[in-house]
C-alpha cells in the first residue's frame, strides 16, 4: 500500500524537508496513525487531517492511494 503525505509548516521536518512524502507499508489495516507514526512525527505535533480533502480522524483506515494533509498545532497570541 502506498499513500502521498503532504506535511504542512514546520512538519516537513519529518519527511527530510520535503512537502510531499511517499509512504509504503506491507501491512494491510493501516491508519492515519500507524502513518504518521512510521515518519516518527509526534502525534501531539498535529492538529488535524484531511484525506483526500476531507477532514478525517487518526483511526481512518487506509485503502491505497489517499493524499493525506497532515497540519501542525500551532501556539501564539
């Protein structure tokens, strides 16, 4: 299976500094999460995602072929 993660802002830092990552994984029932744990970015570091321009959470469970926008927390004021 393989899925395209778009890392937003400060996240790129994960994926070597590129925006757009491919990943692969032989295993089948995989989630958002099991994704997003397999380029070592902590799940306190996100805000939320979007699969394939829907706003989804980190139990969805992956097909194949989904884009996956992966945005930051951010702090401020």
């Amino acid at each position: 299976m393989k899925v395209k993660l778009l890392l937003r802002g400060p996240l790129q830092k994960y994926g070597n500094d590129k925006r757009i990552v491919e990943v692969h994984s032989e295993r089948s029932n995989v989630t958002v999460r099991d994704t997003i744990e397999q380029l070592n970015i902590p799940l306190s570091a996100v805000s939320f995602i979007l699969i394939n321009g829907e706003k989804k959470n980190l139990e969805t469970a992956l097909q194949g072929g989904e884009e996956i926008t992966v945005y930051p927390r951010v702090a401020g004021g």
